[in-house]
C-alpha cells in the first residue's frame, strides 16, 4: 500500500487545474461560471457533466458521479485514488514511488478479456464437440455463440495456467473471481457466458452444466469490485444499441432468455439475472426508456420478482408493461416452444399496470362466493385510490360496477371513502415531511460547512447532535480537519476521505444535489434550528415509545416528566 501525506496530496491538488485535466479526456465548454460536457461515467447523450473551476470539482448531475480531479482521473483510467494522486503529481515533477508498476492501468478488464477468449477457444477444440452438440440441441446456432462470446471451460485446459504463463499474479486471479483458493480454475467443464458491464467489458462469468448432473444448474462469478449485480443489467451495451426512440427494453431474469429472444430477432432485451431491481437499475432503466415490458419467469417466483419491481418502478414516469407466462414457463422455454409469433403476441398483449394489479387480486377469488366479491371489490377500489388517472379511475369503477352488479353509486361512494382514509393517513405521513426538511437541512450543512468557515463554526457551537449517522461524522471530519489544517476547501477534504467509503458515499450524494452556493446567514440559522427541532422530534418520539412498553408506574411519570421538559425546554440555545 502506498502512503502519500495529506499535505502532498493537496498541494498536487493545488497545483493541477480540474478544467485542464478533465479537457484532456472531454470536451468542455464554458456555460456561466462553469463548464459543461458529456460525462464518460455514464450513456450521456446531453451534457450533464459540470466542472467547476472555482470549487475544483466536477459533478455529473444525471449519474451523480462526482468529485475532485483525482476522483475524475481514477474512474476514467480505472486506477485506484492515489495512483491517480501519483500520476498527477509525477507530471508536476513529484517523485513518489521508486516503481511504476503501482500506476499500471488496472489490469481486471485485461484479465476478463484474455479469459473470455480463452474459454471461446476451447469451446472450439475437439473438446468442446459436446457442448457445441448440446448447443445445437437447444437451438443456440453458430451465430448467437459468437455474438454473445459463449465459451467453454474444461478440466484439461486450465484457465488458471494459461493466466499464470502469462505472468499474472495468482492472488489478482482468486480476488477477481477465475481461481479458487487452491490455485484451480473455479469454473469447470461448463458452458460460458461471459457477462458484461454497461461499457461493454468481460467483468464476470455465468457457467451452465451440460452433459452431467449437478445440483447448481449455473455458477456465477462471486461478486467483485466490478461485478455487482445490482448495478448492472445483462446485455445493457447491445440492448441499447438496438433501442429505437419511444422503443421498449423488455426485462427478463435470466441471461438465457436474453440470448433466447436474440434468436427470433428480439433485442431490446435486458436480465436482471435473478436479483430483485435495484435502486441502480431504476437509474440505468430510466435513462434507457420510457417504457418497459417486465417478462419475468411465469412461476410464482417469477410472480413475486414482478411485483418487487413493480414496486421499485413504480414512482418513476416509466410506461410498465406485465407479461405473465402460462405453464411456469420462463421466455427462454416458452419461444423454444411457441416460437416468434407467439412470443410476440404475449408482448401485444401484455397487461398495463393496473389491469395486472387488479388480475393479481382476483388471484384466488371464488366469484360466486359473495364474501370474496366483497373482499375484491374493497381491494380492487383501495388500489384505485393510489391511481392518478382520473380517467383509468372512472373507467375502472364502472368496470367493478357491471361485473358485479353493484349500483356504480355504491362503488363511487366507497371509493370516496377511502381516499378520504388515505388523506387521513397523509397527515400521519406529515412526520415524514418534517423528516424532509430536516434532511434538506443536515445536507445543506454539509455543503456550507465546506464552503464556509463561518458555517463551520456555527454548526460547531449550535447544533447539538446530528441524528443521521453519516452526516454527523461527515460533520465531526470536517470540523477535525479545519482544526488540524487551518482551513477547509471541498475539493481537498474529498481526497481526505477518498478512502472512507462510508463517508465519500453521502458527500457525493450531497454535491450531486447540486445546492445553490449563495446564502444568507439566517438561512443557515433556520437549518440549525430545524435540525436540533428535529433532534427533539426524535428524541420525544423514543421516550413515547418507552413509556407506552413500560409497566412501572413510577418509571412511567419520570419518562413523562422527562418528556414535557424536552418539550417545554425554549429552544433559546439554537438562536442567536
Ligand atoms: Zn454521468
């Protein structure tokens, strides 16, 4: 591990323009009292990155990919932060390792792409036959095999040698997930399927068994630095190729039905590979699409991953569309038996969101029993409620009205009803909103503290505590490094703690926010104010909770007594 003292770091850092540097890579052109360009770190179409010059930072407000100019020159060459520090520092004629072998390119992607062509070679040899026979039987046909790099690995030709011989170090190998501990090839005459980032780069594998019995059907590549299922989605890079305006991404699970729909000329088709959708899928699916088709597995786990990303979809302005397979049938099965025509007639006739929800709660429902009507009809209104449409809501009411004979005035007045209970609901969820403000609060903070000593010492003497863990030590690291440095500058306190995950996270949440960098003393006064209300807030709401679990009586009056002083203590100590 490389140590360079803080002081090298920001006085390298003083003496490297952002704008200059970030040129190098992008085309910037000024806009205001920035610059602004197409961000390499995510699919920019417009230019969503902004440089500042003045802070020495850049932020891409679409994929919230931010930082200083160390930060920039690590994602965009793959090394890690100091490396980065050490290839800036050597331009301005620093001498900071006796080895350049530390500022060598990251060699994971290398690695991937020897591996991905070496297991495409054995599919190729003489021992690849029955896998090639297997692949056949399946429909997979000479083309779809190159064009989604399917390889083969097998116990006499050893990856882990080949990579060896090479002269890479058998320890990257088993971290990146080709080598086990004992030094062999972690995958083992099975078919593979490499799979690849949003760029397009080999990151991981899925291996399939073919011609033996084995209790797991595939093997996946454990999780890396690089492979985090959660954050990509197979076949992004082709997908998107593929993508026309206004066209749809259909999301399936498995990588198979991926490679499956290829083969009936179907595309625009992306796997989540058997997670759940991810906060970062939503953000990849966004950017992608206004429309999605979800087709997952027709069994009822298939059923279940629908509904998590229906709920995970759902807020966004995202057309979703449902496809529900009969038979248990995943897409990769159901196109091997009915074929393009009938794959694609499911597609037509995919439901929209509400109609599934309502199919969803027919499920199970005994409609001449007139208990399971009612319980329906209750559902199926309460759904409605959430649905912003007037026109869907009318039309849907009407629909309930006839199938059940029901006066549609009935109906009408059950749904008022309940959207009457939901506003009730909504004022409960007010202690929500004050948790809104509050965090808009805590991060502008932050973000002053960082512009502004002044901010800093007030946060230092008014606000008591920060309830919101990463903002109250993000808080105390600044505060310790004005005190141990003398002064505080973002663009050096994000390499200060370029190291702590835990802390670089929330700080480029809070730069991507994009805060407005004028303010007035009295706004920051306001923001304390809400924070040590809020802290209060917390603080009765924990010793409500107590008493209601206490039994004692005498301890139950002390909770209480506690409680009305929190709540009638002034809160002169926040003001000035
Ligand atoms: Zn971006």
């Amino acid at each position: 591990m490389t140590y360079i003292s803080n002081d090298i770091v920001n006085e390298i850092r003083s003496r490297t323009d952002i704008i200059e540097v970030v040129s190098r890579y992008v085309n910037l052109t000024k806009k205001g009292k920035n610059y602004i360009g197409v961000c390499p770190f995510h699919d920019d179409h417009s230019p969503s990155m902004s440089v500042s010059p003045e802070k020495q930072i850049f932020t891409c407000f679409s994929c919230g990919t931010s930082g200083n100019v160390f930060n920039f020159v690590a994602n965009f060459e793959h090394i890690s932060f100091i490396q980065a520090v050490m290839l800036l520092g050597e331009k301005l004629g620093y001498n900071l390792s006796n080895s350049n072998a530390l500022i060598k390119k990251d060699d994971y992607f290398e690695i991937y792409n020897l591996a991905n062509k070496f297991y495409q070679n054995s599919l190729n040899t003489s021992l690849g036959k029955n896998a090639i026979d297997y692949l056949k039987q399946r429909n997979i046909d000479k083309e779809t095999i190159k064009k989604f790099g399917i390889g083969l690995s097998v116990q006499k030709l050893s990856l882990t040698d080949y990579l060896k011989n090479k002269k890479y170090d058998i320890n990257k190998l088993m971290d990146i997930g080709l080598t086990n501990d004992n030094g062999n090839d972690i995958f083992i005459n099975r078919i593979m399927f490499p799979i690849y980032d949003l760029s397009g780069n080999t990151i991981a594998f899925s291996g399939r068994i073919y011609n033996t019995k084995d209790t797991s059907k595939y093997v996946n590549t454990k999780e890396t630095e690089k492979f985090k299922k959660g954050k990509i989605l197979y076949n992004y890079h082709i997908a998107k190729e593929h993508l026309k305006k206004n066209d749809t991404v259909i999301i399936v699970e498995g990588q198979m039905d991926v490679i499956r729909a290829s083969t009936i000329g179907i595309n625009n088709v992306v796997a989540t590979m058997g997670t759940a959708i991810t906060k970062e899928h939503k953000a990849i699916i966004k950017n992608m699409t206004k429309r999605v088709i979800l087709c997952f597995d027709g069994d009822a786990a298939g059923e279940k991953a629908t509904t998590s990303a229906i709920a995970m979809l759902e807020d966004t302005d995202l057309d979703i569309k449902i496809v529900r397979l009969p038979n248990n049938m995943d897409p990769d099965e159901y196109i091997l038996k009915e074929g393009k025509s009938g794959f694609c007639s499911q597609l037509d006739a995919a439901y929209n969101l509400i109609d599934y929800k309502m199919e969803l709660l027919k499920k199970n429902k005994d409609f001449t029993d007139i208990k399971d009507i009612s319980s329906f009809v209750s559902s199926a209104i309460k759904e409605l409620v959430n649905e912003k449409d007037s026109i869907i809501i009318e039309l849907n009411l009407k629909k309930i009205a006839t199938s059940f004979g029901i006066d549609y005035n009935t109906i009408l007045e059950r749904y008022n009803e309940y959207k009457k209970d939901k506003k009730e609901v909504k004022k409960k969820l007010d202690v929500k909103k004050s948790y809104n403000r509050y965090s808009q609060a805590e991060r502008n903070l932050i973000y002053y503290m960082l512009k502004d000593v002044t901010v800093l010492k007030m946060v230092e003497r008014k606000v008591g505590y920060f309830p919101t863990k990463s903002i109250r030590e993000l808080s105390n690291e600044i505060i310790y490094y004005f005190h141990k440095y003398g002064i505080i500058n973002i663009a050096d306190f994000i390499s200060y703690i370029s190291n702590k995950e835990e802390l670089y996270d929330p700080l480029m949440d809070i730069i991507a926010m994009n805060i407005k960098d004028d303010f007035q003393i009295k706004e920051i006064e306001d923001y304390i104010l809400v924070i040590n209300e809020y802290h209060k807030e917390m603080k009765v709401r924990n010793l409500n909770q107590k008493l209601k679990e206490e039994k004692d009586p005498l301890k139950q009056a002390e909770i209480s007594l506690e409680i009305m002083k929190i709540r009638g203590v002034k809160d002169d100590d926040t003001r000035n």
